[in-house]
C-alpha cells in the first residue's frame, strides 16, 4: 500500500498555502533594499552604504522561549512574533546598530495556516515600526519532532553600524550613571519560574486582581522595541554603553559591558517593581537572588552615562515619551563583585 507524504504528516499544500497567504504582509516590510519578493532560494538586500564611513554589519539570532506555551494556552499567537524581532532589535541596538532585515524559522508538528499566519503578522508588524524588512524564513513541519500544532519560533537579524560608533564597553568608566528604562512584563525571559508558579493557582484566562488583566494577557505583553527613544541618542559622546536586560537579569546583563576592575552599584529600591513581578516571588516564595537572577524586574534596558550628562539623557528621555529611572552606578574594586544600597 503507497504512503504519501501527506499521511505521513507533511502537507506540501497547506505549506503553499501559508506562503500565499503571508505574501502581502511579508511585502509590506520591505524597504528600498529588498531587490526580490519572496520564493526565491535566498533574499537579496541591497549592500550599499553610502552613508556610513566603515560601515559594520551586527548579526543576532534568538528565541522566545517558553512563552511560546503561554500562547498556546492562552489561543494567542500573534504577539511572540512581535516578542521575537523586537528582542532582536534590542540586542543589536545595545551594539550601536540599527536593524536592516529579519528572517524566521517555524518549525511545528502540523501546520496550522490560523496559528502560522497569527504569528507571521506578528513578525511584519514588528518589523514595520523598526523600520525592518522581513526579507524571508522557513515553515518546517515536522511531526514526530514535535506534537500536534506545538511550535518554535527562532529569529535572525541583521543591522549597521558605523565602526566608530560601535557601542562594546570599551567608553564605560566609574563614575557612569546607570539609566533604566521600563520593561513591559517578562519580556521573553523567565517564563519557565513564572509558569511553575502562577499556573499552580491561575489559569490564563482567569482574571487577577493584582495584575488588572488576565494571567494570559499579563503574561502575553509584548517585549517592547527600544529603537525609536535610543537612537536618537546613538552617537552621543556621553552614552558610554548600553544593556539589554534579558535572561541573567540587571546584574548578568550590564556587566556585559562594564569593563574588568569595575563593579556595579545598585539601588534596588529606585524604581517600583511591577505587581507580576512581586506576585511570582510572593507565591512561589522565590529567593531575592533568584529573581534579580532570572527577571528584568521592570527594567528592560540600561544606558550607561557619562555622570556629568546624566540629567541631559533623563531630559532626551523623557521628551521622547520614557519614564527614565536613576538606578546605580559604575564604581571600582573587583569585576563582578556588587555593591546592595
């Protein structure tokens, strides 16, 4: 008896389906440097770079982790793909750059068109309001691999920068004044503490008093861009580094870029901790260590200041709409020790 592919799980025609159906958001990304639609066996991106000097390419590839399961409880899936290019934007902007194309991979157990097609809108959106185009990606469906409609998600981005202006640490010095900007929730990190704790008590659907939403739509806020208020101050003399706080927290993520013999120091109790936030560790009874561990806390990206200039980037800040916190500083002594205010 002949087997076809399709009974063996993988449907060429829904595959062609999908692609189809992406096509004009797909399209509505493209900048003036996408030389082809997409179906062809790779993209083809205008390398002209009249306007930089010794320009660098920044090169970043990333997930969403768990909260992909979050999705799938919840039934929504059209904002991880937002989560996913706005995360990769974020790490190459703390670089100096800015993006210039994105590219996906979604692999999954069956191909749903509703699911894929909610999350491909999610990644054009994002790519729209960071000025990105979405130049192409990878539909894998792979039964056996993985169960049912479950699915991965993995995002690769590339950006410019001007090789004087690459931002590295290299500028940070003690003295500089760490400036946090808010986080919207989680982001994508620490989703698997946040779910071993508040799926004990909630459901996403249930509505928690604390967080004035759903667990689900708590959970779901998508991991803001901080492109449009950084890059205007990109090539400031006094921005001396930059801090994408992800996994490993505030700690783990700006000494990334804190020179060796410097430290930080922190006062933990300059901005309030959003209600999710204390909400998971109440519950889950989780060690302070851990959370300032695992979570951005409220806090999802740092600039790192010349001290003489610090009011001058909290005013820029705030003309374009942030809330910026004062949050510590850069200080001597030994690499990695930390200082508790």
């Amino acid at each position: 008896m002949a087997t076809t592919y399709a009974q063996a799980g993988v449907n060429i025609a829904t595959g062609d389906a999908f692609v189809r159906r992406i096509k004009k958001e797909v399209r509505s990304t493209f900048t003036r440097r996408v030389l082809r639609d997409i179906g062809a066996f790779g993209s083809f991106v205008d390398a002209r770079f009249t306007k930089y000097r010794s320009p660098v390419l920044v090169s970043s590839v990333d997930g969403v982790g768990t909260k992909l399961l979050v999705a799938r409880l919840a039934g929504k899936h059209d904002t991880v793909g937002q989560d996913l290019v706005n995360h990769c934007v974020n790490d190459i902007l703390v670089c100096g750059a800015v993006p210039l194309y994105f590219l996906d991979y979604f692999a999954t157990g069956k191909l749903s068109l509703r699911i894929a097609t909610d999350v491909i809108k999610g990644f054009a959106k994002a790519c729209r309001e960071n000025g990105c185009a979405l130049v192409g990606g990878e539909t894998a469906e792979m039964p056996g691999m993985y169960t049912g409609e479950d699915y991965d998600l993995a995002g690769m981005i590339v950006g410019i920068v001007d090789k004087p202006d690459i931002l590295d640490g290299a500028k940070v010095r003690r003295g500089d004044v760490l400036i946090g900007l808010p986080s919207t929730g989680l982001h994508t990190n620490g989703f698997s503490l946040a779910r071993a704790v508040l799926l004990k008590k909630y459901r996403v659907s249930q509505r928690v008093p604390e967080l004035g939403a759903t667990l689900g739509n708590a959970l779901l806020a998508v991991h803001r861009s901080y492109l449009n208020p950084i890059r205007p101050l990109l090539k400031k003399p006094w921005l001396h580094g930059l801090a994408h706080i992800t996994g490993g927290g505030i700690v783990g993520n700006t000494m990334r870029v804190v020179p060796r013999g410097l430290r930080l120091r922190i006062d933990w109790d300059a901005w309030e901790r959003p209600a999710l936030f204390t909400l998971i560790q109440k519950l889950g009874s989780v060690p302070e260590e851990d959370m300032r561990r695992t979570f951005n806390l409220g806090i999802g990206l740092i600039l790192l200041v010349q001290a003489d200039f610090a009011d001058a980037a909290l005013r820029a800040l705030r003309r374009g709409g942030e809330k910026p916190v004062v949050l510590g500083e850069v200080s001597g002594n030994s690499r990695g020790v930390q200082a508790h205010a």
